[in-house]
C-alpha cells in the first residue's frame, strides 16, 4: 500500500516533469531559431534545412558594421537609460509621500495614475504624433524618453509605493528627532530598506523602454535616430531582407534584457498588480 | 577663487543642519505647508503632458481640417466620422478585433490557469521550467513576431518544414499571405507572448491560498476535481479577474504582433482597430484620428471594467 502511494506519488512528478520540461522546450524553439538563423550563412537564407550547413558566427560581428544597429542600440541604450531616470525621479517622491501623508486627493491621485497604466501607447498614437508634431519635438531622443517615463509611471509609483509603506515610519520619524530633514531620513532609512522595490522599478522600466516599438515607430523618422526595436523591423522593408543579421540584432537586444528580467522576477508580478488585487 | 570659499561655507552650512536639530519638526511643517504638489505635481505633469495632451489632439485632429504637411485649418464638423463610418473597411477590421480580442484572452486565461496550476506542484526541475517563461516575456514582442514571421516563411520557415515532415500539410504555404491562413498564427503568436504575465499572475494568487485549506478539503474526502473548482478557483478570482482585465486592454491594443507579422495585411485584411488607425495615419490623418476617437472609447469602457473589478470598487 505504501509503496503503491509512493509509486503513485512518483508517476505523478515524472508527469509534471516531462510535461513541464517539454513547455519550456516549446517556449526556447522561437529563440533558439533566431539563433540559428542568425548564424546562416547569407546564401543558405532560403534553404528549409533545421541547421545550416556552415555556422557562420561572423555575423554577430558583421551586422555591426553592415546594418545601422550600432546606431540603433545606442539610440535604445540612451531612451531606456534616460526614461528610467526621469521615471524615477518623478515616481519616487510621489510614492514616498502617497505612502506616508494621508492628504486630500490621494486617492485620486492615485487612481489617476492607475488610470495611466490602461491608456496604451497604441491607442493614443495619432495624438503623440500630432502633439510632438505641432511641439517641433519629433526626431529626438529626449521626446522618447519623457514618453516612455510617462508610460512607466504607474508600475513605478505603484511598486514604489508598496515597498515604501511596509517600512515602517517610526525609523523616519526616528532619524528626524536625531536632526535629520525628511528628505534626509527618505535617503538614509527609507531607500536603503526599499532597496528592491527600487532595483526592481529601475530594471521593469529600463526593459520596458528597451522593448518598446510604436512610439519609436511614430515619433522617428531617421533611420539612425530608431531605436533597435524599429531598426529590426525596419530591415524586413530591404529588397531582399538579411534575415541573418536581422535575428543576430534581435539576439543582442534579447540576451540582456532576459537576464535583467530574470533578477526580478519575484517582484514583478506584485508590482503589474498591486493597485488592482483586492 | 569660489573653490576657495566653498570649503568654510560648507563647514557653515553643517553647523546650521546642526544647530537646527531641535526644529526638525519645524521643517517637516513646513513641507507639509507647501502641500503634497512638490511631490506629485511632476508626475501630474508628465501624464498632462503625454497621456492627457494627445486625447485632446486626437479630438481636435478629427474634428480639424488638416492638411498634408500638417497645418490646421480650423474647424471641419463631423466629416471625418462620416468618412470613417462609410469605410468599407471599418465593419471588417472591428469584427476582427473584436474576435481577436476575445479568443487571445480567452485561450490566454484557460491555458495560463493549466499552466499555473502545473508549476504550482512540486517536481525536479521546477525552477529551471520556470525561467523559461521569462524568455517570451522579456524579449520585445516585435522581435518575437518577427521571429514567427520568419519560422512560417514560404520558403525557408522551420514551422513548414516541420509540418511537411510530420505530414500536417502536403506543401509549403505562405501563412502570412492572406488573412484566413494568417490569423489563426497571429492569436497563436499573441498567446504565446501573454501566457507568461498571465501564469504568473495566476500562480502568485495560487501561492496565496494556504495550505490548510486544502488539508481540510482532503480530510473531508473531495476529490481533486471538487477541490479546484469549489476552492482553488474561487480563492483565485481576484487575480484571475486582474490578470483577465489587464491582458483585455492589452490584447484590445497589441499593435507589434500584427505588425510584425503581417503589417495588417494584405491590405488591412488583418488590421485591428489600432494597426488600422497607423495605416489610415499615412493617407488620411483626419479619418486616423476619428478611428482613434472610436477606439478610445472602447478604452474607457475597459477602463470602467478595470475599476469595477479592482480594489477601487470596494474603497470608493
């Protein structure tokens, strides 16, 4: 009976296992594929076989000099680095104070700021363009990191928040009998302890921006001055698309971001959720 | 000359912050006179300026004569919406969005609740089968359905390949061609990027439930079927409702994975509202706008859906 149980229990795991392992395969094969694609040799493209017949590793060293996406990854370096910035610099001091002074207006601050989240770049496309337009702001940088900060702000705030509330205000209140302005006591008690939910609001807003498209798409026209998410999809337009340098490009903007991701994954969740679950 | 003077300012400087020990309390006061707009006003700001500001200029542009390079020619009436609802294509691309829209989310929700439920066992390698969800959810969503693009290519793709050798098809077919063979690949594909936020979600809310609860439904003999659908389930309607709204408004709004795989085409055979009101952008910006007048009000309702199912309902 015992060993009946046990045997049971172990078909059970070996079920989840193989069933498990075999998802994680089906969720690799699109990557692994822009991997092998991105080492074909240019005149194997068209061929139908699983593996090329020459791994040509070269590419990942020709698409630099080949394709504009030097350009293009500093154009998305600059826009997540800046957008996470500026996105830190306005949600923090609006989390900290939403999370310790009850004031009039803050649940509505709050939800407008919620709200945000729900209004999706795509849905206000035509009024980007037309407002960064009409502002002579099309073109540039800086218009895509103040859009994609603004963007960002509510899984900023709303993490930030979160994180800053479960530490308790009487360190705070501790430091400012000791002589210490709030803001002093906000950088020396606070931030350390809220040290995660920083890090994590840094790195899902940084990927956030990194992958972003449609505002690139609308708000750019030079090619040089496109972020790498366009400057791929833009190489689908060539006469005859190199695939292989296309998906070598895709490969160096994935790799650091999966990694990026991969440190806050616990927190994540929390932080898309936290103004919603009951 | 100013570096010189710097160094005893500074010492001044250090001796107030200490001499102002007692009045700590005194400058805390005087933050909370000035209000709470130094704090929030830049982020009121920054919504202002890129979320609030562009709905105003999709009303205006609909309503406005526009010409060519841009330039407002003041007010123009309805004419746009006229022109928009006459669109053959409009009756099209809304049906298709909204099927879109409901199948993505529907397959989404099911498949995660699976999924959730499978990587909330205990089983060798459950980390490692976890991470490789964060794969298809880092990666750009363009990227991904370039990448699927690719893999159903005529010619070259690894997906015909693979369906000839195991004999599902009997030649090569151009999937992204045209719209009846394209779209069941891009709700595949737009599943396949929302399934890992999805199950994650689902599976914090499943991580939630205590143990106990189980216990007490095994002693009192439910099976496992009768455990999930009386106990996990109900216990996780309120991530199961977030998560359900959230991927609504995104799915509702996707723009990269049509465009990455079909641009919307052929023609806007395969165009949501979102990937139409781009397309309509190039020729007609007045009729684009409409369309994103339209749009946006479904938005709203979302909103208003989001709100109803969220914590809000119960505080306000």
């Amino acid at each position: 009976m015992l060993i009946q149980g046990r045997f049971k229990e172990l078909s059970r795991k070996t079920v989840f296992a193989v069933l498990a392992w075999g998802l994680a395969a089906f969720f690799l094969a699109p990557y692994l594929e822009m991997v092998i694609t991105a080492v074909r040799p240019a005149n194997e493209l068209r061929d139908n076989g699983y593996l090329p017949k020459h791994f040509q590793w070269g590419n990942f060293v020709d698409v630099w000099s080949q394709t504009t996406i030097g350009q293009n990854l500093q154009v998305s370096l600059l826009v997540a680095g800046g957008a996470t910035l500026l996105t830190l610099l306005v949600a923090l001091p609006a989390a900290y104070y939403t999370a310790r002074i009850r004031f009039r207006g803050r649940k509505i601050f709050l939800l407008l700021v919620l709200v945000t989240q729900m209004f999706q770049p795509a849905a206000l496309q035509v009024g980007l363009a037309r407002e960064f337009t009409s502002l002579g702001m099309m073109d540039s940088d800086l218009t895509l990191i103040i859009a994609n900060a603004a963007f960002n702000l509510a899984f900023a705030v709303w993490i930030l928040s979160a994180y800053i509330s479960s530490i308790p205000a009487e360190l705070e209140e501790a430091a400012m009998i000791d002589g210490t302005s709030r803001v002093g006591a906000l950088f020396k008690v606070t931030l350390p302890l809220a040290l995660p939910g920083v890090v994590t609001c840094v790195i899902f807003t940084f990927i956030t921006a990194w992958n972003e498209f449609i505002m690139g798409l609308i708000l750019i026209n030079t090619p040089s001055k496109q972020p790498l998410t366009v400057g791929i999809d833009s190489m689908i337009g060539a006469y005859n698309p190199q695939w292989n340098f296309m998906f070598a490009a895709s490969v160096v903007a994935i790799i650091p971001v999966v990694i990026l991701f991969a440190s806050i994954e616990r927190h994540v969740v929390s932080g898309l959720t936290a103004g919603s679950v009951k | 000359m100013s570096q010189k003077t710097a160094a005893p300012d500074a010492a001044t400087s250090a001796k107030a912050a200490k001499a102002a020990k007692p009045t700590a309390a005194g400058g805390r006061n005087s933050l909370a006179r000035l209000g709470p707009l130094p704090w929030i006003g830049p982020c009121i700001a920054l919504i202002l300026l890129v979320v609030v500001w562009p709905v105003a200029e999709m009303v205006l542009t609909s309503t406005h004569k526009i010409s060519g390079l841009g330039i407002d020619f003041g007010f123009n009436g309805l004419g746009r919406y006229q022109k928009l609802f006459s669109d053959a294509r409009l009756g099209t691309v809304m049906t298709w969005t909204l099927i879109w829209t409901v199948l993505v989310v529907g397959f989404t929700m099911v498949i995660s609740l699976g999924l959730a439920q499978l990587y909330n066992q205990q089983f060798p390698g459950r980390k490692y089968t976890r991470w490789a969800l964060i794969i298809p959810w880092a990666a750009s969503v363009i990227v991904t359905s370039i990448g699927f693009r690719w893999m159903l290519d005529e010619v070259a793709g690894v997906l015909n390949r693979m369906m000839l050798d195991l004999g599902l098809i009997h030649g090569a077919e151009n999937w992204t061609g045209d719209a009846a063979h394209a779209k069941p690949w891009l709700i595949f594909v737009a599943v396949f990027v929302s399934l890992p936020f999805t199950t994650y979600t689902l599976l914090a809310g499943l991580q939630t439930v205590p143990g106990e609860v189980y216990e007490a439904a095994r002693v009192d003999g439910a099976s496992s079927w009768q455990t999930y659908f009386r106990i996990t389930l109900p216990l996780l309607r309120p991530s199961f409702l977030v998560a359900l709204v959230i991927n609504l408004i995104n799915v509702f709004n996707s723009f990269p994975v049509i465009w990455g795989m079909t641009q919307g085409g052929p023609n806007t055979d395969t165009s949501t509202s979102t990937v139409f009101m781009f397309i309509l952008g190039q020729t007609d910006v007045g009729e684009s706008a409409a369309m994103s007048v339209v749009n946006f009000a479904v938005v709203i309702v979302m909103v208003l859906l989001f709100l109803k199912v969220s914590r809000w309902n119960e505080e306000s």
